[in-house]
C-alpha cells in the first residue's frame, strides 16, 4: 500500500513538473517577430509591420512608419483577446489622414505657443499647424517619419528598436537631434517604450507616444474609470495653451485622484472643459524626481480590463478623444465617433520652452534625453 501511495505521489509530482515544462516551454514557442511589407510612402521608401508575440500569445503590432502601435491584442475577464487601439488596417490610410493614432511624437509632444521660443538670445520659429500654435513636433512630425527598425529578443519580452536622425532645422527646430525608441513587449503584457535622444546643438525636446486606447475594443470611453496621481493640473487658455498656473484639481471635474468614470463630470460647465471640448490637459504628476513610477490607471468594467501607466515624466496629457467626429473610419469598418478613444500621454508640460518655472525640456550637446513609459495590461 505504502509502495502504492509512493508510486502515486511519484506520477502526480511527475505529471505536475512534465505540465509546467510545457507551459514554459508552450511559452516560449508563442514568443515570436514577424515582420511583413506594410507598403511604401510617397516617396518610395519601404515600410514594414512587426508582430510582437508575447510568451501569453498576446501580441502588439507596430511599423516603422511613425512608429505606430497599429494594434495591441490583450485578453479580458474571460481571457479572450481583443484589440484596444483604435487606427487602421493600411499604411496608405495612416499616409492620408490620421489623428496621430498610436505614433511617436517629437520633436516636442503638445503645443508650443505661437511656435516660437528663444534659445541663447535666439528666437526659432517652428512650423504652425494648430490655429497659431505648434502642435505634436509641426507638420512633418516624428509621426510621419520612416524609422530605422532593428528586432529585439530577449528572454521576456520581444521589441522593437527604432532610429531616427532629425536633421538641424527640421520643423524650426536646432541641431541635429539623434532619437531612439526602444520598444518592448513583455511577458507581463506590459508595453514599455524607452525614449533616448542627443543632439549637437542646445535644443528641445519633448517624445511621446499618442495610442487612442479603447479598453472594451468598441463604442465610447465615457465609462471607462480613470485614476490620475496628480494634484495639479497646467489650466490653458483658449488654443490650449498654459497659462502657467500650476492649479489644484479639488472640486473640479479634473479631480482623478480617487477612480472615476470619464463621463461622469465630462458635461459639467466648467471653463476648462469648454476649452477641450473635454479632457485635453497636462496633469502634473505627483512624485516626480525622474524615477518610474504609477501614475495613472484605467478600468473599463465590462470587460475587466485595465491598463496602468508608469513614467519617469513629470506630466500627463489626458485627451477624451474629442475632435474624433464619425469622420474617420477604422480597423474592421469602425467608426470612430467622439470620444471613442483615450489618450495617455506621458510628457513635460506644454509650451515649457517658454514657461521658465515648468521642468525643463533643453537638450545640450554632450547630454543625453531619457524618457521611460510603461503601458501594462491586467485584468480584473
Ligand atoms: C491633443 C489634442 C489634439 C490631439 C490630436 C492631443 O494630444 O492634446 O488637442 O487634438 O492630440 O489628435
């Protein structure tokens, strides 16, 4: 009998290891790059699409064309998968129109006033192309460039390395700016994109990366819940420029320190909401000394899902999606209407390179940018 019991234990501990091999193993065989011909530009250069496989069979989707999340795969409750990025399906729709779905951004994230600041006693104009101000680095942003791609494999998590040489006076901007994104796809389902940069010239610089996430895949955001560490907000003036105050969120709708539903205080008569049409603001982080931490997080209830933002950045621009208007039509025929999707975009303030009290964006020759974000997929 004791012989028995003995044999049994044997099997069941045998069985439970031989199991766990294979998981692992199963994993692993999931991590996978696939990279395939996306298209080409206007100008003839070749565009590719990577899919990233994570060890869990989730997968993100990014070309070398702006530097584009085109899709992100993660599971809900129930452990379906379901893409929660809006965008297209083509390079040729990204080419034609796009709100900056899932791209990298620079020179400079968010607006600059006027698109003018001084550096050195010298003004530089950049080009305007939001009512009078610079927006998201100008009319040929990193958003429209085609990066150098390089895979990356490593023993969690597969990515993605991306190069990009801005030369001097590109959109007005000074120097010539050398710019690497590293993306990583890892088996914690966590996104993390690190941003380095340097430049030969004193410069500016902001990165950013400008994913609409929709984490129930359809409809509206309004009920997904949002927490936002931060207990000041930058408020702006009419073209969504700070006016340099550093405002206290209490009793405003801009108040996401405790979890709340977009929608709930979206439609309140607030000054600065009418601004936006929305949420369209810098939130100044708590807790920032240019180390990574949480700094914001998103459930969306039906679905379970959630996504969590770490950042070594002092600010956060959460955008509702509200000059989305049922003009754009998406990935498999959606329409995206207002508010469809949700920006989180980690950054230093808007129009900083003129608000001397904001943290500084300069950039000197022989000093190098560092930027570090981390979107991370649970459920719940
Ligand atoms: C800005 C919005 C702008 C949008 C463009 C956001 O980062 O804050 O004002 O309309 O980008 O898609």
């Amino acid at each position: 009998m004791d012989y028995l019991k003995r044999l049994c234990v044997i099997l069941l501990a045998g069985t439970v290891l031989v199991s766990l091999v294979g998981c692992t193993m199963q994993g692993n065989a999931n991590m996978n790059i696939e990279k395939r011909l996306f298209g080409k530009t206007d100008q003839a250069d070749v565009v590719h699409i990577y899919t990233l496989t994570n060890a869990n069979g989730c997968e993100v989707k990014i070309t070398n064309y702006g530097g584009i999340v085109v899709s992100l795969k993660v599971p809900d409750k129930t452990g379906k998968l379901g893409d929660v990025v809006l965008g297209y399906e083509t390079l040729d729709k990204y080419i034609e129109k796009s709100p900056y779905f899932g791209a990298l951004i620079g020179r400079y994230g968010n607006r600059i006033g006027k698109g003018k600041f001084t550096l050195d006693g010298r003004v530089y104009t950049l080009a305007v192309n939001n009512g009078e101000n610079h927006l998201h680095g100008g009319i040929v942003g990193f958003d429209k460039a085609v990066w150098n791609a390089k895979e990356i494999k490593q023993p969690d998590a597969v990515g993605l390395e991306l190069t990009y040489l801005s030369g001097d006076g590109e959109e007005g901007y000074p120097g010539n700016l050398s710019v690497t994104v590293r993306y990583l796809w890892t088996d914690d389902n966590e996104l993390k994109i690190d941003y380095t940069a340097t430049t030969d010239r004193l410069t500016i610089v902001n990165l950013t990366n400008h994913s609409y996430f929709n984490l129930a895949g359809k409809g509206d955001i309004l009920g997904h819940e949002l927490m936002i560490d931060a207990d000041r907000f930058t408020p702006v003036d009419e073209g969504l420029i700070p006016t340099g105050e550093l405002r206290s969120v209490a009793e405003t709708p801009m108040d996401f320190r405790k979890p709340m539903t977009i929608g709930a205080r979206i439609e309140q008569d607030d000054e600065q909401l009418k601004f936006g049409l929305g949420y369209d603001h810098n939130w100044v982080l708590n807790r920032y000394d240019g180390s990574l931490r949480r700094v914001a997080r998103v459930c969306e209830s039906t679905t379970g899902r959630i996504v969590e933002v770490y950042t070594t950045e002092p600010g956060l621009q959460f955008y509702s999606g509200n000059f989305l208007d049922g003009t754009i039509t998406g990935k498999c025929g959606a329409v995206y209407q207002q508010r469809y999707g949700l920006c989180l975009e980690t950054q230093h303030f808007p129009d900083s390179p003129n608000k001397p009290d904001f943290p500084s964006t300069l950039l000197k020759p022989g000093e190098r940018y560092t930027s570090t974000t981390i979107y991370k997929f649970t459920t719940q």
